[in-house]
C-alpha cells in the first residue's frame, strides 16, 4: 500500500493536510524509525516520542526559512524524515549515509550542528538577535527535553532570552527521563507542574475545545480567537519560567496533533519569549519502547516484534569492567566516591550506583558541576572518581585547570569513549582529551591496553595523589588475550612489550594490540618492530622511549587521539632534544579534522590506525626519507582490508 508519507511534498505539504491526515503520517514516520533503527542502531525511544510534535512544528512553520533547533539532535529523526531525508533515512548513521544528528552540511532545515546537550536556547537566541538586527521576520523555536534543561547553559539562555525579550519559542519536551530518569529539584519541579490541579482542568478544557476544530488548515483565525481565552488558563503566575521572563503556556498533551498546532501558533503570534511545556511518552507507539525508555534510549541492532537486541558478542564492555573496579575499590575504601553527569549506565556506574547509592552522585547533564563538586569531595580528603566520556569532559575543561589540577586535588577522571566512537559521528568522537589533558600543570594521563590494564590503572590511580585521568575507547573486553601478564603500574613508566632492531613501535591505550599485530605482518616482511606499550601520554617514559628509538633508529608513535598535542608530539619533542636528529620519526594519530560517522572500525581503518596501517607507516619510515607526520584524511581510499582493527560495541549508544 503506498504511504501518505510517500506521496508528499515535504514540508510544505503538511499544510494541506487534515486531522485524520496528519495522525496518518505520525503512524507512517513512527514505522519508517522502528524499522530503520532496527537495522542501523540509534536514538529510538527519544525520536518516537516527538513525532507529534515534529509535525505540528513543521505544519505551523515554514522550515527553513523558520528556523528550528533541536537540542543534541538525537531526537530529529522525525524532523529528517518530515524534512525531505525520507530517502536517505535507511543510510542513518551508516558511514557514508545520513548522520544520526542535526548537521547543517546535510539539510538547509538543520540550522546548527548539535550532538551535545543545553545548546539549543543559546543557538536559537542567537539566531533571533540577528533577525532583529537585520529587521528581518521569522519565527525561531527550540526544542529542548527536561533532562537537557538540567544543564547549566539551558538556563544561562533561559535568563538572558527572559531579559532581552526577544521574539522566540522554546519547547519543552518533558519526558520525565533523560536518558535515565531525569534528577534534581528540575525534575520535581516539572513533576509538580504535571500534577497541579488547576492546570490539569485547564488542560481538560483547552483539549475540549481543540476537538470541536474540525480541520487544520488556512480557517484557523475564528477558532484562534476562542483559543486566545482558554490559553490564557494556562499562563501561571508566579512561576519559574514567568519569572524569568517567558510566556509559559502548558502543560500539554504532546501527542494531540491539533492542541501543538494551535499552541504554537498562539506562541508564534503572541511574540516575546514563550515557553511550551510539552509532556511526552518516550518511546511511544513501540511497546518494548515504552516499557523501558532506558534501554532503548540509545539502541543497537534488534528483532522489532521482540525488541530483543541483535548483540556482536557476549564480552564484557569495557565501561563495564570499569564500573564493577570501581565498586570492588570503594568495598576497601569509604572515601571512593562516584560521580556521572546523566550517564549510570553508559559509564558502568549504575553497578556502583547500587551498590553504594550513599556514595553516588548522579548530577545530571551538568559536566562542570560534577569535575568542581568533584574537587570540593576532594578537598575534604575524599577521593572521587569522576567517570565523564571524553567528547563531554571537554565542556569541563576550566573545571579540570581551575577547581581541580590548580590546588592539586586528587580526582580521579575515568574518560570513556576516547578516541572513535563510531557512528554517532564527530560530535561524539573523542580525540581531544589526551591534547587538552596533558597540557594541564600536575595531570597524569594514562591509556591502558586492554581491560586488565584497566583496572590496574585505576587502583593505580586511587593511590595516587594530585590530578589523574585514565582515558579508554569504546571497546569490549577481548575474547582472548594475546598478553596474559600486566605486570604492575609504575608512575611515568611504559613497558617494552617486544624487543626488535630495525623500528619501534611506541603505542598507546588501545593501538598497542594493533601494533603487535603490525609487528608481526613486518617480521613477514624481514623487518624486526620493538613494540612499547607507553601507558603514560603523561608523564612520558622518556629513558625507555630514548633506549628502544635510539637502538631502532626509527620512532613509529600510534595513537587513538589527534595528532596535535597527543603523545607523538611528546615523544618527538623529547627525540628532537636528545638524539639529535639521528632517529627518524613518524606519528600516526587523529588527523586534524572532524572525523565523520561510521562503524569505528571502518573510521580507525581510515586514519590508518589498524595492524595494516600501523605496518604501511612503518614500512614507509623504513624507506629512505620517510620520516614524516602520517595522519591519514578520513575519506582516503584504504587499499588494505580492515585486519586487526579493535572490536565495536554495538549494544550502547551514548
Ligand atoms: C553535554 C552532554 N552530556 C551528555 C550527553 C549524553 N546525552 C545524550 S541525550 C541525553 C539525555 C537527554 O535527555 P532529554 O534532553 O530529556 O532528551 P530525551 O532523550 O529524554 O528526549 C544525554 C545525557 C550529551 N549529549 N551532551
């Protein structure tokens, strides 16, 4: 049967639809996102609850000219499909296809590329002063979800906007849930709203008279002024968003087609900042989604009757094993702490949350908090643990220098996700932290090589003292070990993993199984590789680094991180000042780019950091004058098959 959905000029078309139309094409978009992101992976639960909304917003405006602004983008499916992406929509976040977030490279209709939380007000606001100033006239609407407005910068906006009073609508989608359910004295807040006598008659009543409007089309200007009065009853006095200078209208149905149209239409001519308090059902129209919004907030592969996930493999994640060696260490020690912004699961620390629910804090999406509390904690002779991924730690960045690493605080930083993420693409990659973190006065930086050095690197770490960070990739334990023995952590000190003559190989974290494989694709090629497991990107084993580079006369550093400010910018510094110029030197690392979405193994492949790309790059410093910086451009032609390359983790998605 064809679709409504198939047949339609979009956006623009939805403006000719009716009612019985318009729930037509909800229904067809929520199938298209189940089936879709059955067989890609994605941000289900949080995409189906808005599919309402997404259409009554692009019903009332006129995309893009009309700009809208999703805050992260992992919920726009809708808007994609609703935006002239239905097409392209099976490619979601396939390497090569369309990005599971809001791109501005991808659509005229995405105004800002998002990916991280609390955006969406200040880009809107933005936006809307240089309409004003240019004296131009469209209508600017953000859409943000109640766990996002936990962050700090939702209401830094929400503040400047209410004084300012500049023409724009936000829309708060409350679900009730970030990705877990959402905290703080927010959520209770917006829980009493929901409840409130008053405003549920009032509700009662606005709903009463939106069903008596028997279409939505261009006729909309008697029923508007009935609507005028009755909306009214939704404007509170004395409340939050009131005081802060916004228009609240709501709480809303955010499923009733017709109630959003008319409310944001109302918003729209009533001007000024309004807020539109939508209340949602995340995952709605998937039972299994319903059932548990958490597990299919983020979503690998599954079977859509079951909802079962279609996982790669039975191993442990690394987050995991994380997690259950942070709960083993706190058992010894009353003063661990553990601190996640909004991520228990994601992180491993739910394991911890249940175990020590006293000594847990979940902030929510509130990074600079959670590194400055973190540093209060300390400062008190507690240790905490801060499990943050790495892509997100850098909106702490000033938390880490000023409330952590200047007065020598002993936090311990657990970044996850460093390095490729995979498909959620260069807003979620994380290559920066090693660069960032290293240039910070007193901070360790370690990487471990697999799950047990994991471990051992944070009881490492407990027992240190000042600034620490550990920075792992979004990887799983390995089925079966190559290296059974990790011998103990020694502060600064890296370990020679294999002993060759002709080029060593310094590797970091999760290139150093890669390169033992490049080591054995060489030996096949008559060149004998030393292999180091550097351990430390700070402080650096200088002695052993300068022994094995100076006995090989060749230096190969491979890293998960960018090539600016990583490891290799370390280790050629150190070789530039003590072995005058008689090792050539390569680096293999993130190139200096935004890397694009796609199976991670397929993206490090691509850098050329995988047991064939490390062993090209080594052969090729091998030959005469071929000592260069070697970060390959994502998008190259590879030639050699994807061998070696790390597993991917496809059950979790953050
Ligand atoms: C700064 C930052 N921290 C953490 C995340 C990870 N994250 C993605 S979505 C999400 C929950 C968002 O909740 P909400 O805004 O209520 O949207 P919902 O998914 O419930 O629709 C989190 C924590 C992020 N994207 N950005």
């Amino acid at each position: 049967m064809t679709r409504l959905l198939d047949e339609l000029d979009l956006p623009k078309g939805l403006k000719h639809l009716m009612l019985s139309q318009l729930q037509q094409v909800a229904g067809e978009i929520r199938e298209e996102i189940i089936d879709t992101v059955s067989k890609t992976g994605g941000h289900l639960a949080s995409s189906l609850g808005v599919v309402e909304l997404a259409l009554a917003i692009h019903t009332v405006l006129e995309s893009p000219n009309d700009k809208v602004i999703w805050d992260v983008g992992h919920q726009a499916y809708a808007h994609k499909i609703l935006t002239g992406r239905l097409k392209e929509f099976a490619s979601l976040r396939q390497y090569g296809g369309i990005s599971g977030f809001p791109r501005t490279d991808e659509s005229p209709h995405d105004v800002f590329d998002t990916g991280h939380a609390s955006t969406s007000i200040s880009v809107a606001l933005g936006i809307a002063e240089t309409r004003d100033l240019r004296d131009e006239d469209f209508t600017v609407l953000a859409v943000i979800g109640d766990g996002s407005l936990t962050g700090g910068m939702a209401f830094e906006a929400l503040n400047h906007a209410g004084q300012l009073g500049t023409d724009l609508i936000v829309v708060l989608n409350d679900n009730e849930m970030s990705i877990s359910r959402n905290v703080g004295g927010l959520a209770s807040y917006l829980s009493r709203i929901r409840t409130e006598p008053h405003l549920l008659k009032a509700r009662r009543e606005l709903e009463r008279i939106v069903k008596n409007i028997p279409f939505i089309g261009k006729d909309v200007s008697e029923s508007m002024r009935k609507l005028k009065g009755s909306l009214k009853y939704l404007v509170i006095p004395s409340m939050l968003f009131e005081d802060l200078g916004f228009t609240y209208l709501g709480p809303l149905d955010g499923h009733n087609i017709p109630l959003l149209i008319r409310t944001i239409q109302h918003a729209k001519a009533k001007g000024g900042p309004v807020l539109i308090h939508v209340v949602t059902k995340k995952g709605k129209g998937y039972p299994q989604a319903e059932a548990d919004p958490r597990a299919f907030h983020g979503v690998g592969k599954f079977h859509v009757p079951s909802g079962k996930l279609l996982a790669s493999g039975g191993s442990k994640s690394l987050s995991e094993i994380f997690g259950e060696a942070v709960v083993r260490a706190a058992s010894k020690d009353p003063r661990i702490i553990a601190i996640t912004a909004a991520m228990p699961d994601g992180t491993g620390l739910n394991t911890f949350m249940k175990a020590y629910p006293e000594r847990f804090f979940d902030v929510g999406i509130a990074e600079q908090h959670a590194v400055t509390m973190a540093g209060g904690l300390a400062s008190q002779g507690f240790i905490p643990v801060v499990a943050i991924y790495s892509t997100f730690l850098q909106r702490a960045y000033d938390q880490i220098v000023h409330d952590v690493a200047l007065q020598g605080l002993h936090v311990v930083f657990a970044v996850d996700r460093a390095g490729l993420v995979g498909e959620d693409g260069p807003t979620h990659h994380g290559n920066l932290d090693i660069a960032f973190l290293r240039s910070i006065p007193g901070m360790t930086v370690m990487a471990p090589m697999d799950e047990d050095e994991l471990v051992s690197m944070l009881d490492f770490a407990l027992g240190m003292k000042g600034p620490c960070a550990f920075r792992y990739p979004r990887s799983s334990a390995m089925d079966e070990k190559k290296i059974k023995a990790c011998p103990p952590i020694e502060y600064g000190r890296g370990t020679l993993l294999l002993d060759g003559q002709d080029v060593a190989i310094i590797a970091l974290g999760s290139m150093v199984y890669p390169s033992l494989d490049a080591a054995a694709i060489l030996r096949n090629k008559g060149i004998s590789a030393a292999v180091v497991n550097a351990r430390f990107a700070k402080p650096v084993d200088e002695p052993l680094i300068l022994k094995v580079s100076s006995k090989c006369k060749k230096a190969l550093v491979v890293e998960e991180a960018s090539v600016i400010g990583g490891l290799g910018n370390a280790v050629s510094d150190i070789l530039s000042r003590k072995t005058q110029g008689k090792v050539d030197f390569a680096h293999l690392g993130i190139p200096d780019d935004f890397v694009t979405h796609g199976p991670r193994e397929i993206l490090l492949a691509e850098c050329g950091l995988s047991a064939i790309g490390i062993a090209e790059a080594a052969l090729r410093l091998c030959k005469p004058g071929g000592a260069v910086s070697m970060a390959r451009g994502v998008g190259q032609t590879v030639a050699s098959n994807i061998e070696g390359a790390t597993e991917t983790c496809e059950a979790e998605i953050p």
